[in-house]
C-alpha cells in the first residue's frame, strides 16, 4: 500500500476528523475535562508502547510501570537537580535517554525468556525500582516524591501561572501533536519489515529463527523501542499531574496499564488509545461513585472478559466487519 | 559442500546419532532413509543448527560450522523445511514468504518503511509462489490451505531463503497420495533450476527412487549403507531395515 492508498482509505478521514476535532478542544471542554484528556493522551502513548510487545511480539509485561516511572522521573529530578536546563525541548530527550537506558537493561535481562517467565521478570525488575525510588529519599524524594514545575517550553516561560492555564494552552497541543506524531510513528514500525519480524517471532518463534530472524536481539529492539514510547508517556504525563511518586512504579499501576490495553481492545491497533482515554474517566468516575472503586474497575474487567474480550475498539471492528460483510452478501 | 565427520548425538543416556559420516556434494539430491526413530530428523536438527552435537564435526562450504548459530547456518546458505509444517499462521500466503525475502536481503533492520514499499520484494515473493503453484492462495491464510499446499508454502519459505543447500524433512507427509508427485515435481524442478544440493527426508521409496541421485540409510543412528537406490535396495540389510524383510 503506498502513501496514495493510505490517505484514500475510510480509517485515514476518521483519524484526521479526530485530530482536527481535537484540535478545537480547549475552547469547547471545561478545563478539568480537557486535563483528563491530556491525561489520557499520554497513556495513549505508553499503551501504544506496550502494546507493540503484547499484540506484535507477544510478550505481556507486568512492570512496565518502572519504565513509565523513568520517564516521569527523569523530569522530576532535572527539576530538582538541573533547575536551569528545565525546558521540554531538553527534557524530553533526556527522559528518553534514560528510557532508552532502563528498558535497554531490563529488556536485555527480560527477553531471555517468554510466557509467564518474562512477565514475572518483567514485574519483579518493576519492583525493584519501586524500592529503590522509595529508599533513596535524597535522590528521588523518597514515598514523598517529586514536585513538578512547569517547564520553560520553546522559549516561553511559565513562572506564575496556573497549572491548569499551562494546561489548557501551548502544552495541549504539544502534546496532542506528540501523541498523533507517536502514533503514525508506532503505525510505521509495526507496517515496516521489523513489524512482520516481531509478528513471525510471536507466531512461529522457530520458524523465525530458521529463515535467519534473530529472535532474542528483534525481542530487545521491541522492549526498548515499548519502553521509550512508554516513557515519553511518563515524561509528558508528569506535567499534567504535577507530581510524581512511586507508586507509577508498582504492579498495580502495571496492571492499570495492562488493563487499559484490554480495554480497548489488544488486537487493534488503536485499541490501547481507546482504552487509556475511557480507563481515565473510568477511573476517575468510578473513584468519585466509591471508594471501592477498585471493586468497580475489577469488575468491568471481568464483564468485559466474558462478554466483549476484543476490548471496545476490537468490538466496533468487529461490528463494522459484520456489517460489511452483510452489505455484500445481502445476509443479515 | 557438505561434510558430516563421526557426528554423535546423546539426549541422556540415549544415543540418538552414533558416529554418523557422509558428505553431500554439489548439485546433488540425497535421500536419507530409515525406520521411525532412526534419527532422521535429529539428523536435521543437527545440520541446521536447532540443536547441537556431543561430538563431531559439521563442515560447510570448507568452514567448520558445528557450534555456529541457526542465523550463521542460514547465511552461509543451508536452509531448511519442517516435518510437521511450521509456518507464520496469522499472516497471509504472501507475508510468508516475503519475510523470508526481508530477512534473506537484510531489510529487518533498515527503517521504518512500510514493507508495501519494497515492490520489488512483493513481486519476488508473488514469481516464487508461481514458480510452486500456489501463487492464486497468495492472500490465503495458511489455516485455510490443503495439507499439499501446506507443505508446498513450507517448502517454498525455504527456498526463498536463497540457500546453496536445503534440508527438507518429509516434504510429502500428509499430502494426499495421488499429489504427491506433483508436489515433488514442483519442488525438484525448483531446486534444479537454482542449482541447489539437497536432502531428503522420505519414507516413500518410490519418490526415493525418482528424484534422489544417491541414498543414505540410517538405522539406530548408523550410517549402514550409501549409493545409488537401485543398488542400496538389493542389500540385504536395507531390505531387512526398510520393508522388514529377512533373507
């Protein structure tokens, strides 16, 4: 499929109504409304991250939590240690340096396994950042965490005002056209000839090893490539949430970030967009229902198992496929 | 090209393979035969790389390959088709084949252009399923293919990994009786015109005895007998071997 057919398909439009639509957001939604989005927005990019090893490479991850937390906090201590190189253009490489750096040794240590052995080493590597963000009070700001200021962004300075102000201007914005440049990015790789390899490897990993595909390095690329998307994730969220702190390294938020992806729907691309966006005001509604919100989320998880496991985004395929499918045969 | 020297494989205390020795030159169409459980298709394993020998050696080409890689193996030219077929289940007839072009012409790892750009692949990938006959099934998923083109997909995923010697384990296993020749036809067509040598697995002697220029009888993991078929069946120990039938 060249350029030509990409942009004459129906899927192209939607997309594109959806950003342009998107586009105008600040001036139509409250702002708290608009922060949940943002919030959203930047789970959209970790989950894409994640799902290019669950959906292509067939590896689920239970501690990708530490590579969102990396993210989050490679922001937070350039505030706390480097005040005058506090601007997003240097911070969000530097959080993707230190991304590429943790999930380059986690991965390394994590691909030399699959299956439930990898998730396990996958989570207990989470853990042992969780602890270490905990113990080192003077580094990291110990349980307590880390303050974030708002950055300096292309020039323009943000002393003084409002966090929600920030929010609702230049940094929306910048995030929108991250998360859409994240995405045809994420859409590139898993098109390209290294997507088909990551695909052989979860289909056939022998067979993939026999026609020459070196299955544990392509695993390792796919760890790192998750883990940098998963931690400009982190990065950009932590200016939305003004804060960070260890808990986003803990399995709990692990499995929030495995639950998002199944919400949506694993098997379709945009699947892990849809689901950070509704598991943000799944969360938040069911938080301000009880606080036994857990009870609720857990719940959901299990109906949707049980009733709709292609997730929301799978299920709307899936509808439009039957309904095409009638279209031409006639048959209802 | 290939040179095999007192090649031994123990799983345990078992010995699968007992100072196996033979050499396959070039061009040449070896059939290696012997009962179930001879060790057949270990033998396989062991010159492809999937598993590696106790003792002895692999040579290729003049370079010594027995502890190289399956990757190693692969690019210095041996390839290889599975007993059971082994395929990419959730990607298209096409895709099957063309990840074996992408991986033959290093294209993995070379950004991030979609692999619809690479025409030139697609259409390699679309002459070689011509060239094995199943180019029509080319959008087909394997699940939804006979056992004959199963088999046929397997091999030619093989072929297109361009090698200079390929190892095909029971190409015809599971393929109706009467397609069998056809598939072999196909597939010894293919591998003539490309000038490969070859090993074949196969327990029909028939196909043996048509397409093979030399066989090689394996039984208990021995090496007992290599020639020419019509020769090797007058043997007495073959006979006894291969259709259980005592002087």
């Amino acid at each position: 499929m060249n350029l030509k057919d990409l942009v004459l398909r129906p899927a192209f439009f939607i997309c594109a109504g959806i950003f342009i639509g998107m586009l105008f957001l600040p001036q139509t939604l409250p702002v708290y409304q608009l922060m949940l989005i943002e919030s959203g927005l930047t789970f959209a990019i970790m989950g894409l991250g994640f799902n290019l090893l669950l959906r292509y490479t067939g590896l689920l991850s239970f501690g990708h939590g530490a590579l969102f937390a990396t993210g989050a906090y490679a922001v937070g201590m350039m505030g706390r240690w480097f005040p005058d190189l506090y601007r997003i253009e240097i911070l969000i490489p530097v959080a993707l340096a230190a991304s590429l750096i943790i999930s380059a040794i986690f991965g390394f240590i994590c691909v030399r396994h699959t299956r439930v052995f990898f998730s396990i080493l996958a989570l207990a590597l989470s853990m042992v950042l969780f602890a270490l963000l905990v113990k080192l009070y003077d580094l990291t700001g110990g349980s307590d965490g880390i303050h974030i200021d708002l950055p300096i962004m292309f020039g323009k300075s943000y002393d003084g005002v409002k966090r929600f102000e920030f929010l609702s201007g230049g940094y929306y914005y910048f995030l929108l056209c991250t998360c859409t440049a994240a995405t045809i990015l994420m859409y590139a790789i898993v098109k390209s000839p290294f997507g088909m390899a990551l695909q052989s490897i979860r289909d056939n990993e022998v067979r993939a090893e026999m026609i020459g595909i070196r299955v544990r390095r392509y695993r390792w690329y796919a760890f790192i490539i998750s883990g940098l998307f998963t931690g400009l994730g982190g990065a950009l969220w932590s200016f939305v949430n003004g804060h960070v702190s260890p808990e986003i390294s803990e399995w709990v938020f692990s499995g929030e970030i495995v639950y998002m992806t199944l919400l949506g729907g694993f098997m379709v691309f945009v699947g892990p967009i849809v689901g950070s966006i509704l598991f943000t005001y799944m969360k938040l509604y069911a938080i301000s229902i009880t606080q036994y919100w857990m009870f609720i989320i857990g719940a959901s998880l299990i109906a949707m198992v049980l009733l709709l496991p292609e997730g929301v985004a799978g299920g709307f395929v899936k509808l439009f496929a039957r309904i095409k499918r009638a279209n031409s045969t006639g048959v209802r | 090209m290939l040179r095999i020297e007192d090649l031994v494989k123990d799983f345990g205390k078992s010995r699968v393979i007992n100072s196996a020795s033979f050499e396959v030159k070039d061009d040449e169409i070896v059939a290696l035969v012997g009962p179930n459980g001879a060790g057949k298709t270990t033998l396989v394993n062991l010159i492809s790389g999937h598993i590696l020998p106790t003792s002895g050696k692999i040579k290729f080409l003049g370079h010594d390959i027995t502890s190289a890689s399956p990757y190693r193996r692969i690019k210095s030219g041996i390839a290889r088709n599975f007993q059971i077929t082994n395929l990419f289940e959730d990607s298209s007839v096409l895709d099957n084949v063309r990840i074996c072009l992408f991986s033959v012409y290093d294209k993995i790892n070379r950004g991030i252009l979609s692999a619809n750009y690479y025409r030139d692949i697609t259409q390699e990938a679309e002459g070689l399923l011509n060239e094995f006959g199943i180019e029509a099934q080319k959008h087909e998923m394997p699940p939804n293919l006979s056992e004959g083109d199963k088999k046929v997909l397997d091999t030619a995923m093989a072929f297109a990994l361009k090698s200079k010697f390929l190892l095909l384990d029971e190409p015809t296993s599971g393929v109706a009786t009467g397609d069998k020749f056809k598939v072999m036809d196909t597939i010894i067509s293919a591998i003539k015109k490309q000038k490969m040598a070859c090993m074949i697995i196969e327990h029909d002697m028939d196909i043996v005895s048509d397409y093979s220029d030399r066989v090689l009888v394996l039984s208990e993991g021995n090496i007992i007998a290599q020639g020419k078929s019509e020769e090797i069946m007058e043997q007495d120990n073959v006979k006894e071997i291969l259709f259980g039938v005592k002087k």
